[in-house]
C-alpha cells in the first residue's frame, strides 16, 4: 500500500501501476495524477520479483 505524496490517497500497485523513466522509478496517482518517486530494493538473486519501496517527501 501506498500513500499519494500530494493528496494522501491509498493507492495499491493494482491502481497505480509502477512505470520508468530516465529520472528513476514511479508511480502516478490515480486521483491528483501526482507523480510518487519508488526506489527498487536491493536482490539477492536477479531472478526475484523487484520490490519496490515509496520514497517519501
Ligand atoms: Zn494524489
């Protein structure tokens, strides 16, 4: 779950689907269409599913 930097909404991956781009990983949010920065945590093992973590502001 994550919460809009802006407007505080909840948001959940199915909602706002993490894209990127040359400046890093993020998230638009669905209701103030704010952009959310996310920073893929570190793997063991490059076969894992990337885990993405919320940058707060
Ligand atoms: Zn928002």
């Amino acid at each position: 779950m994550w919460i809009c930097n802006g407007c505080r909404m909840l948001t959940t991956l199915q909602v706002a689907e993490p894209n990127i781009d040359d400046e890093g990983i993020y998230f638009i949010c669905p209701v103030c269409h704010r952009r959310n920065p996310l920073v893929a945590l570190p793997r063991e093992d490059p076969d894992d599913p990337l885990d993405l973590e919320q940058v707060r502001e």
